[in-house]
C-alpha cells in the first residue's frame, strides 16, 4: 500500500515513555492525509457504494481515527482470532489455504504486537469452523472444528486448549456430537458452554439437538442437555448463536430471528426473545442475522448506575432473498433490546419496549464490531451486498462492494444521532476477517481468506494472494487525546468479587495536573470468528473514591454473573479518553468455588 507518510510503530508495553513522539506523528499523518490524494483516507461522503441507500448515510463528523497496515504480515489467515489472556499475543487460526507467505502448512500460530514476532503453533486436528473462548485460567479453549482435510484429523469432536508459551494446541478431551460453526461461552461457575453448529460441514447436515457443558476441573466427558426443539427447528441450522451470560446467571442465545433467555445448567428455557422487527427500509423482506446473512452483536456495557441492565444490539445482516440473488443489498439497520431483570417486585425478565430499530450509516452482511472501554462500539469489515459464505469447493466470495468504512456506534447518543462514518481502509475484509481490542485501546484488523476476486467500484489494494496475511491497527478517535489520558501507575494482579481495591494512576502527559479519572472498567479479551466476538464483554466498576494524590478506589464486579471470572483488561477513563490497560485476574472467593451454585442462579 502506497503511503505518504510513514507507519507508527506501537509499542504496547512502553507505551507511557513514546506516546509523546506518537501523537506528533499522528497529527501529522492526520494532516498529510488531508492533503495527499491517498484514497486510504477518502471522506466517507465521495464513498457511497453500488446500491448503497444513500437515504441512511450516518453523519460525517471531524473526528481523527486511523487505519495503519503493519510491515509484518500473519503466516496464518485470521478466520479464528482470540487475544491470549495477559499478553499482547494473538492466536490465529484457519482453514488449509497453501498461500501462505513462508510457504508452511501451518494452520495455527500466535502473533506478539510487542514484539512483531510470529510463532507456528502445531494442532492435533482441523480447527476451521470451530468455537473458542478463553478459560478461567488465561487459557483459550477450541471446541469442534472440521472434518479431515490437507493431513489434518477430523476436528468436529475435538476440545483443545492453548497455554500462552507453549509449542502447540493440546486436545484435552472429546464432545459427544461433532460440531461445525458453534459458539463457545466461559460460564459464571467457571465451566464453558457450547452451543450450535451443524454435525457435518454446511446447511443441510444434522443439526445439533443438544448443547454441551465442559468442567475443565473433569475434563473426560461433558453434560449434555437438550435444546428447545421448537426454538430449534425455527432456526434450522444455528449457526455460531449470539450467546450471553446475564447478570442473573441465566443465558440469552438469538439466531437468525429470535432466541430464548435460558437457564443454561438445567435447559429451562424462561422466556422467548420478540422476533426481529419487519425492517424500516424493506418492510416486505425479511432480513436474518445469522450465516450466511451473517449479522454482528455486542451485549452494551454493564454499569451499576443502570443496575446492570443489559442491553444487546445487532448490527445489519442479509435479506433471505439474496441466496437467490447476491446483489440484494445488504440490511442497513442495527436493533437493540433492552432487558429488564427479575426482582422481588416482578419476578419475570421483561423486554420493554422490545426491539429498538434504526439506520446505520451503510449496510452491512458479515461485520465485525468492537466495544471500546468507553462503551463506544467501532463496526467495521464487511460487504454491501451478498452473503458469507463460498461455494463448497472453495470458490470466491459471495460477497460484493466491501464496505471499507469504520462506523462509530454511540449508545449513549440520542437515537438518530448515534452512527458516525470514521476512516477508511483500502483492505477488503470480507469472508472470514476478524478484530479484536488491544491493550492500548486501538482495535487490530485481520483476516478474510475468499478475497481472490473482489468486486467493487471503489479504489483498494488487493490481496498478493486468494487469502489476505496482511495486518492493520485501527485508531479510533479517544486514542489520540494525549494531554488528558491517565496512565496506570500501580494496580493489584487479582481481586475477588465486591472487592474494594486502589489503583494509583499519573497524567500520561506529565505537562498536565488536570487529568483525572472518572470512571474505570474490566475488559474482557476478544475471542472472534464469523462476525461474532463470543467473549467480548465490558463491566463498568463502582468509583468509591478518588483522592487528589492521584489514587481511586474502585470495588470489583458483584459476582460471577456480572463478569465471568477470568483475566480482564483493566482501564481507567477521564471522561471518554481511556488509559491503556493492565491485566487483572478477577477471581471467585474460596467459598464460590467450593459450591458450584453462584449468586442469583436459578435453582434446580
């Protein structure tokens, strides 16, 4: 990619000591792209797409952010990306493709964005397709996978783990149904669900009728319990659910149109979530979130000051037409639900005001979308037109006029006014493209392996080969506020939950004695495939106190519920502009552990 400027170079762990010499360079960059004729910088305004509904473009506000492609390129196409617990390493993993840019046949490796350094990572069995998250312990966990293929063992039974440092995926023990696009989920007692998925490879094999729970503490065999066989045969395939744990311990899980609040240790299934609204723009088509008219969700930040009501938005998708005609444009709304709690006063979860739906700045099928720690999410990648998906020989794309556009997505905006058209990129990031939150706060950008033969009427720089190794961070706008970050100066490894604790922080840039902080949250670490970040969640900490020497004390989530335990990105905010982050082990007390039943779970 032809630059006029030269790429930062970021150094997550010393940040603090070469912010000051970053954020000149990045004005600059700003000011030189405003001047060059570089289209990786063009206004959203001169970008309107083929077939784009111009009628529900976001506002184009002057607002700094920044794709910059990293000089090193991945061995290992990003279709599976997890960010490692407590590192600044990446696990990619892949389907065989022999592209890759050392010639090797590796289908997994880790990538540090410290160091720029590679690893090959050796596998027992097909990874493609499978789920993953991350496990208590800092560990990632791999369930299912793909049949055999290019000298890899049939991987759709398989559950692995991933120990950072280690020269290899380790299978750790078996499922009792193979399982090709499901979606895994660490659970508040420590235990991970897994959901989903077809017993064979594509639309048309046997659906899974029962769902799995993994003790890692008993790993020979797993529990299996049964899916809602209505739910189930309105949904056929369920693919790769939208998949959270509420703050009352019980699971939300949507496909395709609808879903269910369950408890998932018993399969009770409470309450069936309202279908998806007939859409504004095409009031006669009927739009789908999951693949191949892939959608992307985020569950909105907790925060105790909204006693953790959960609120959960999908972003764009397909009509159900376009399996019959790829050039239907794609959905260009987002929905939200807002999701109101069991209490003593009323027993039952309501939905409110059900579905909440309104326009995005452009239209989407297979998005990826990253919650910031200030509740801003950043939607990216993805096509204006198509499906995901190729064809079952390994075709190109289904997938047309990718939408290089970043959007910002304010929830905390009055609705109308929340979409904001950011940077463009010049990758196509189609099927298979992923992102995950640094610990710096800006978003790593990778993958799409169906991107041989794009169709667009836009300038961009095509992939060297059929799968895409090259890599970008993404800048968003509270990133370049230096004079008024907090820096994290001390804070502890590990707490337990409602734990009061004290984190002393500085001015990043030391010129300034008004910074201060506001606010501080847990982040958890991405773990995303096929548009969906299955372990991405942000948990706002109760500020008991902040002092003027420069300290704030801060009290841990109120259970398990609230922020399954595990490692979290830990960042303070002034306001909206965010430190980098620390890791911290958010842990469950001696007695929690020694009684599988957690806070607020429901009983048998």
């Amino acid at each position: 990619m032809n630059h006029c400027f030269v790429p930062i170079q970021v150094s997550l762990r010393d940040f603090s000591t070469t912010l000051q010499q970053m954020w000149s360079r990045a004005f600059l960059m700003h000011f030189l792209a405003l001047v060059c004729s570089v289209p990786h910088f063009t206004e959203a305004a001169d970008e309107v797409a083929h077939n784009q509904l111009n009628e529900h473009s976001s506002q184009t506000a002057g607002l700094l952010s920044n794709y910059e492609l990293l000089p090193q390129l991945s061995m290992v196409v990003a279709v599976h990306l997890v960010h490692i617990p407590g590192t600044d390493k990446y696990l990619f993993m892949e389907r065989p493709s022999g592209y890759h840019p050392d010639n090797t046949h590796h289908i997994a490796g880790s990538f540090d964005l410290v160091e720029r350094t590679w690893v090959h990572l050796d596998s027992p069995d097909g990874l493609f397709c499978c789920g993953h998250s991350v496990l208590s312990n800092g560990s990632v966990v791999i369930m299912g996978g793909h049949v055999a293929n290019a000298g890899y063992a049939d991987g759709r039974w398989s559950i692995r783990t991933y120990t950072d440092g280690t020269p290899a995926l380790i299978k750790a023990s078996k499922m009792q149904y193979p399982r090709w696009y499901a979606s895994v989920t660490l659970l508040p007692d420590e235990k991970v669900l897994v959901m989903g998925g077809t017993q064979g490879v594509g639309a048309g094999t046997a659906a899974n009728p029962y769902y799995e729970i993994w003790d890692p503490q008993v790993p020979e065999v797993t529990q299996s319990l049964l899916v809602n066989p209505a739910y189930l045969k309105s949904i056929k395939q369920n693919y790769y659910p939208f998949n959270y744990v509420l703050p009352s311990g019980d699971l939300f899980t949507y496909c395709a149109r609808t879903g269910y609040i369950m408890n998932a240790y018993t399969a009770e299934y409470l309450l069936q979530v309202p279908r998806r609204p007939v859409s504004n723009v095409a009031p006669a088509d009927v739009y789908v979130a999951q693949y191949p008219y892939t959608a992307t969700s985020v569950l909105l930040p907790l925060r105790p000051e909204d006693d953790y009501t959960p609120e959960i938005v999908i972003f764009g998708g397909q009509n159900v037409k376009a399996s019959s005609n790829l050039h239907l444009t794609a959905c260009s709304e987002s929905i939200r639900i807002k999701i109101s709690m069991p209490s003593e006063e009323n027993p039952m979860y309501s939905f409110n005001d059900g579905w909440v739906q309104e326009a995005m700045g452009s239209p989407r099928v297979m998005p990826d979308a990253i919650l910031l720690p200030n509740g801003v999410v950043i939607i990216m990648n993805g096509a204006n037109e198509g499906l995901a998906g190729d064809a079952a020989s390994g075709g190109g794309s289904k997938a047309f006029y990718p939408n290089f556009q970043a959007e910002m997505y304010d929830p905390y905006a009055p609705i109308g006014q929340r979409y904001t058209t950011l940077a463009r990129s010049t990758i196509p990031r189609l099927y298979h493209s992923t992102t995950a939150l640094t610990t710096n706060g800006t978003v790593l950008v990778v993958g799409c392996d169906r991107c041989g033969k794009v169709v667009t009427n836009l300038t961009f720089t095509p992939s060297p080969a059929k799968a895409d190794y090259r890599m970008e961070i993404f800048y968003p706008p509270f990133w370049y506020d230096m004079d008024n970050k907090p820096q994290i100066v001390d804070a502890p490894s590990e707490v337990e939950y409602g734990e009061e604790f004290t984190v002393s922080y500085s001015a990043l840039n030391g010129a300034n004695p008004n910074v201060s902080v506001t606010s501080a949250v847990l982040v958890a670490p991405s773990s995303t495939t096929h548009s969906f970040n299955t372990n991405q969640r942000v948990v706002k900490l109760l500020m008991l106190s902040g002092t003027d020497d420069r300290e704030v004390v801060l009290q841990a989530p109120p259970s398990p519920n609230h922020a399954p335990p595990q490692l979290y990105m830990l960042f303070l905010l002034n306001e909206r502009t965010y430190s980098s982050a620390v890791w911290i082990k958010l842990k469950r007390s001696p007695a929690l552990q020694a009684d599988d039943s957690v806070e607020a779970e429901v009983e048998e």
